[in-house]
C-alpha cells in the first residue's frame, strides 16, 4: 500500500507508407508513485521497471500475431533505399560535380585564352623550316605553352571517357526486383574505403554476395580504391530465414582470368540487430585488407513477407513430415526466453529443447536447444554458466555413437563441424582435429531416438535446402538460355582481322580429325576435357552451296572462368582453297561474364593434310592446324586493350586442348 503504478497508453496515427497500408505507432509510458517514503524505493522502482519491461515484451510477441508490427528498421528501408532506388541527380549535374576542378577549369580557359589570341593575330610570314601548311613554334616559349596544352587536353579528354564509362557500366544484378513470399533480402551496396593495390597497378573493384547458394554481383568500378557502387540486389524469397551472407571483393582482370580477391567478410544474421544491419561498416578479411583497413559500407535489411506465425507454422510442418513426430508450437514465453539467453534476433524460434550432457573431460548436465538456424547448448553449474551456440549450416557430418563408459552408457550423437567454422563455440567442443574441424558430443537424452530422429532429420533437411535454392538457380538460367535453333548467323567472315596463336602438326589423318566437329561423342569428350559443360551442337545444314552451319552451346566451368558463364557460337565449315583440307569459322558471344555484350570473339581453324616425316609411318598421313583467333567490338570500353589480350591467350589455348584431346581420343584406335 505505499506506491502505485501509473500507465500511460499513447496511440498516434502516421501517413500511410507507399504500400498504402495504414501505420499507427504505440507508446506505453508510466510513473510509479509512492503514497508513503519508504527505504526500498530504489529496489520497488527496479523491480517495476524489469517486471514491466518483461510482459510489455511478451505483449509485443503475441499481438505481432494478429498484427503486422512495421518495426523501425522496416520503416526506414524505404527511406534509406530510395536515393539509390531512383537517380535524382541529373547527368549535366553529375557532370557538374566531377568536371568542376581545377584542372579542367585550368584547360578551359588556357585554351579560350589561346583561341582568342589566335582571331586577334594577323599570320605572320614564314620562317625557318616552315612552309604553306605547316606553321612551328617560332620560340621555346611557344613550344613550351603548346606542350603544356596539350597535356591538359589529354588529361581533360581521359576525364570525359571515365565519366562517360561509369555512367554507362550497371551491374548486372542491380535492380533486378525478387520474387516470392517468405524471407526477402535486400542489399544495398553503398561504398567501400582503402582497398588494398593489386600488382597490375589499377584497381577495378566489384562485389559478389552469396546467400543460402543464391549470388548476386555489382558493377566493376573503374581504377578506384574508394569506389562508390549505390546498387541495390534482391534475393529471391526463401522458405527459410538466411543464416549467413558471404561478400567477397574483387579485383577485374578479363573474363577469363582467376579473379584477384581484394578481401572478404562473413555477416551473420544472428549477431547483429535490424538497426545495426540497415547501416553496416564490414570490415573486410584478408592479408592486405586487414593492412589497408578496408572496409564495405551496406545497408541489409531480412523482412518476412508472410508474417512469423504462418512461417513458423508451415516451417514445423515441414520439419514434421522429415522428422515423422508432432512438433508443438512453443509458448511466447519459451521463445522470449531462449531468444534472450542467446542474444539471437525476434524472429528466431524455438523447435524443440531436451536436457542432456555435454562430453568433455568432466561430463557437463545442460539443455540442448533446437532452433531453425542453430544448435545451442546452455549449462548453469553452481552459477558457472557455459553457452554457445553453432549454426545448422556449419555442421559437416552427425554421427551415432553406441553406448560406451564414458558416456555413462548411453549412447550419444557426434557433431563434426566444417573445417573453420564454428570458432565461437570452440569451448564447447570435444576435441579439434587435423583438418580444423570441432567435434561436439552429447549424450544421456532423456530418449535418445527421439531426439536423435529429430535432430537429424532438421540438419538434412537444412543441409538440402541450400543445396535446392542452388539448382533452383541453375534451372531458371537455362530457362532463359537461347534456343540454338533461334540463333541467327552473326558471322561477319573477312571483316575482323585474325591473329595466329597456335599452328600443330598431328599424327592424325585431317579427315580424321574433322571428327571432332561432327558433333559426336569424340567431340563431346574434347570438349569436356577442356573445360566446357553442358555442351551441345545443333547438327550441320547447307547454308550456301558448299558451306555448312550449325549452332552450339555450352558453359565454362569455374577453371576456365571465375564467373562460370555461357556461350552461344555460329559455326561454318567449307573446304579450304586447295581442297587438301577444311577451314571452320566460328563466331562466340559470351553470356553472364562482364563485358560479354562489348564484344564478339572469331575463331577460325585452318586443318589440312601433311606427309608424314619419318619412313616409319610413311604409310599414314599427318595433319596440320592452324589457329586463328580475333575480337568483333560491339561497343567501345575502356578494358579493350585488357579484355583483348586475356581473351586471345585463353581462347586460343583452349582451341588447341580441344585438338590436342581429339587427337589422344582417336590415336589408340588406330594403333588398335
């Protein structure tokens, strides 16, 4: 009787947000008020406080089950998106802010100044060396004032071309809106600072994100350590929230090339709250990223678009038709409490909790929590308390072990972790062995094939899922891929000048090793060894008397390329002038490689037939190829020079694998 508590309920209403749905924003304040002095005060006012502040926040869990909470991180992306969603500067305002310097304001009025001088001058006789058409500087000073212009020009035209390049290069994943209802992720890329030099002088840097098997790639910015990219990638919804969201900087050296990593970093959903992920400095992994501290600037925001009732709901009702037991829905309370012993985010639920021990030297009797993205394991021995944590996705293996001594009996379950993964919980776990990885065992379930069945069963069905969203991927790329019969010849013979790379000389009949465009199964196995996937050749058709065309496919894989890519390619094969042999002609567009739309590669394969130059094998016929190779540009680009140069080494040596394996594929059938 010598205090009250006063409660205060605010309620005010807010515009409504683009999605045209109606926000109302609740704001419960209160006072305790003592009727009497007392000398608890301090100790009545705390327990009011934590009481309050415990069943204000089971009340935010329950009513967000009836009501769609637009929680602060919510309500700024929109905000915080919007810049980079639409370009509010113009391009001549842009241009305004970058040409705006000294050097070009220098360049400007040097040459005005020089032209105004030019009209105000009478021309002077000729003199020296001069003669109609031809006027030299008739001072040093003159020759000093020309060269300094024209190194401002130079300077001032290399500036138009940079600009010009960074307005016209998108990323090919910006702005490609995600599809589905459940867990969306949206990543704006804003900038990164200090990236460390490469060996190649310049500094090309993009950023490629993977989530649950799912990637997305930025722009390449050009010979910048700052860059700014302001790109926006959406990830298409999945059933399950994501754990994890991998960046990787890069370094652009060609399409064909190992791509140089600048640094990397791992975020983890688990241990950063919705404020903290919707305005992040990562700082970036990595021997000379570490040196230079570079760090990437992004703005992440992970919204549910079903609510996390119906979520959690369909998500236990899947894991029921894997584990082939009931699952409950746990209490609003259980879930508040094993959220806050773990510090892990509101939307992480709990799926099942079973007491057990923890196997080290000296048993330890704890709880095992069960949740959708982690195994957590929680002891309090005489107010010592061990917690840790590791994610379903870093688990490699779980094995049953039979009852044993050591573990009183009983059998247990071995969780081998992937090898560096897992550092967190390093304390927990059992032992580490020689490849890094850290084993945990538990054993003494109050019902070990219960827990045993669902525990497993949630780590498969974990395991598969990114597994799925990964062939998922793959699948709807070769929906959209082209159909070979659609191609149209964009062959262009004569117009591209052709360099040799490669001339071979075979112990295989020409004729022979025409085999390997006839589109069987040696072709088939050339191609395969020299790293193309997936191959597959339209068969050939007269185009025109004596010439025969065909369209092929096929992917790159991962040696060939960093970026996988695909390849669409019009091939013509005709008799070479002679008649002694064959000349194959074959123009290539790359797909999902940067760049690939700038250019057209032309390859061209001269083979004929050669006698042999030893009597030994004067009763067979060699053969000779030559391997030619060029570059079509569609579009003009600053790399031409780079993108030329990697191109042609790479191409034709890939040529010259496919000849080379053709000719060990046919070799031991005519030694048979």
């Amino acid at each position: 009787n010598c205090f009250e508590v006063v409660m205060l309920y605010k309620i005010i209403h807010y515009p409504e947000l683009s999605s045209s749905e109606g926000m109302s924003h609740l704001t419960v304040s209160y006072n305790v008020e003592f009727l009497q002095s007392t000398m608890m005060k301090s100790m009545i006012e705390g327990s009011v406080r934590d009481g309050l502040k415990e069943n204000f926040e089971s009340y935010a869990e329950i009513l967000s089950r009836h009501v769609k909470i637009a929680d602060s991180a919510g309500m700024d992306k929109e905000r915080l998106l919007a810049p980079l969603q639409t370009d509010h500067q113009s391009d001549i305002r842009l241009a305004y802010k970058y040409f705006c310097n000294f050097t070009v304001i220098s360049t400007v009025i040097m040459a005005l100044y020089v032209l105004v001088h030019i009209f105000l001058s009478r021309p002077g006789p000729l003199m020296g060396l001069e003669f109609k058409g031809l006027d030299l500087p008739d001072t040093f000073g003159e020759l000093i004032i020309s060269g300094i212009l024209v190194l401002q020009l130079e300077r001032l035209l290399s500036m138009i071309s940079r600009f010009v390049e960074v307005r016209v290069q998108r990323g090919s994943d910006h702005g490609i809106k995600a599809n589905g209802d459940g867990w969306l992720l949206t990543v704006a890329l804003l900038e990164a600072t200090s990236l460390p030099p490469v060996s190649s002088g310049s500094v090309d840097p993009y950023v490629v994100f993977s989530c649950n098997g799912i990637t997305r790639t930025s722009s390449v910015q050009l010979q910048t350590h700052d860059p700014q990219w302001n790109e926006i990638m959406e990830f298409d919804a999945m059933e399950e929230p994501p754990a994890t969201l991998d960046v990787e900087v890069f370094n652009f050296d060609g399409p064909f090339d190992l791509a140089v990593s600048l640094g990397h970093a791992e975020i983890n959903f688990l241990k950063h709250t919705s404020a903290e992920l919707a305005d992040i400095w990562v700082p970036l992994e990595g021997k000379l990223a570490q040196t230079c501290q570079s760090r990437l600037h992004l703005r992440i925001f992970l919204e549910n678009t079903k609510g996390p009732e119906t979520s959690m709901r369909e998500y236990l009702s899947k894991m029921e038709k894997e584990v082939g037991k009931k699952l409950h829905v746990q209490s609003p309370h259980r879930n508040a409490t094993f959220q806050k012993l773990f510090g892990l985010p509101h939307e992480e639920f709990l799926i099942a909790v079973y007491a057990c021990s923890l196997k080290r030297k000296l048993p330890l009797q704890g709880r095992l929590f069960l949740s959708a993205r982690i195994v957590g394991f929680y002891a309090n021995l005489f107010g010592h308390k061990t917690k840790f944590f590791f994610l379903w996705e870093d688990v490699e293996e779980i094995e049953e072990l039979t009852p044993s001594f050591t573990t009183v009996g009983t059998p247990s379950l071995l969780f081998v972790l992937k090898s560096g993964r897992g550092l967190d919980a390093k304390n927990g776990a059992k032992s580490q062995d020689k490849e890094g990885r850290l084993k945990f065992q538990f054993h003494s379930f109050a019902s070990f094939s219960k827990a045993s069945r669902t525990i497993i069963g949630l780590w498969k069905t974990k395991s598969s899922a990114i597994e799925q969203r990964a062939k998922l991927e793959e699948d709807q790329e070769d929906e959209n891929y082209v159909d070979l019969n659609d191609v149209q010849s964009v062959l262009s013979i004569g117009d591209v000048p052709l360099s040799k790379e490669y001339t071979l000389e075979l112990p295989i009949d020409a004729d022979l090793l025409m085999g390997v465009f006839d589109g069987g199964p040696l072709e088939a196995k050339a191609m395969s060894r020299a790293g193309c996937l997936d191959y597959a050749a339209t068969p050939w058709q007269d185009a025109r008397p004596g010439v025969l065309e065909r369209h092929a496919s096929y992917k790159f894989n991962r040696y060939m390329s960093i970026f996988g890519g695909e390849v669409v390619s019009t091939q013509l094969r005709l008799p070479s002038d002679d008649g002694d042999g064959w000349t194959v002609y074959d123009v290539i567009t790359l797909r999902n490689v940067p760049f690939g739309d700038f250019f057209r590669l032309h390859l061209r394969h001269n083979i004929w037939s050669v006698e042999a130059a030893s009597s030994e094998a004067a009763a067979s016929s060699g053969s000779r190829c030559e391997i030619l190779v060029g570059i079509e540009w569609v579009k003009r680009s600053k790399f031409q020079k780079r993108i030329a140069r990697n191109i042609c080494e790479k191409l034709a040596h890939r040529a010259k694998e496919v000849l080379e394996a053709a000719a060990r594929e046919i070799a031991p059938a005519l030694s048979g």
